[in-house]
C-alpha cells in the first residue's frame, strides 16, 4: 500500500470512527480510487474524496517529501 492509500485509509478510519461515536452508522464498501471511498451513512450510499490543503507549497513540500 502507498503513502497516499494509507493516508486516505487513516482519514476514513478516523471519520468512520468520529461518526459512530456521535451516534452515526458507517460503513466503508470499497475504495475504487476515484472516488476514495464509497461509504453507507446511517443506511445511505455515499461516496467520499479526501483533499488535502497546505498553507503554501513549501509547507506541503516540507511534510510530504520524506516519503
């Protein structure tokens, strides 16, 4: 698995995982790529792309290049 499918991977545990514990169902169906994700939320079918935002390239440089 590369950087970015564990990246995305992360992201959708901690979602799934932020939803169930507000009373929310999830569940992940499968990650096409695109989209990341396609999810059920409380009984409906979804689908989700995780984006990410840097301040500036430096910035998004500085974190993402030691891989």
């Amino acid at each position: 698995m590369n950087l970015k499918n564990q990246h995305e991977s992360a992201v959708l545990v901690k979602f799934g995982n932020y939803l169930n514990q507000n009373g929310h169902s999830f569940e992940l169906l499968e990650q096409p790529d695109p989209p990341d994700a396609i999810v059920k939320i409380d009984g409906q079918i979804t689908w989700i792309e995780i984006t990410d935002a840097y301040l500036n390239n430096e910035f998004a440089e500085s974190i993402t290049t030691f891989a």
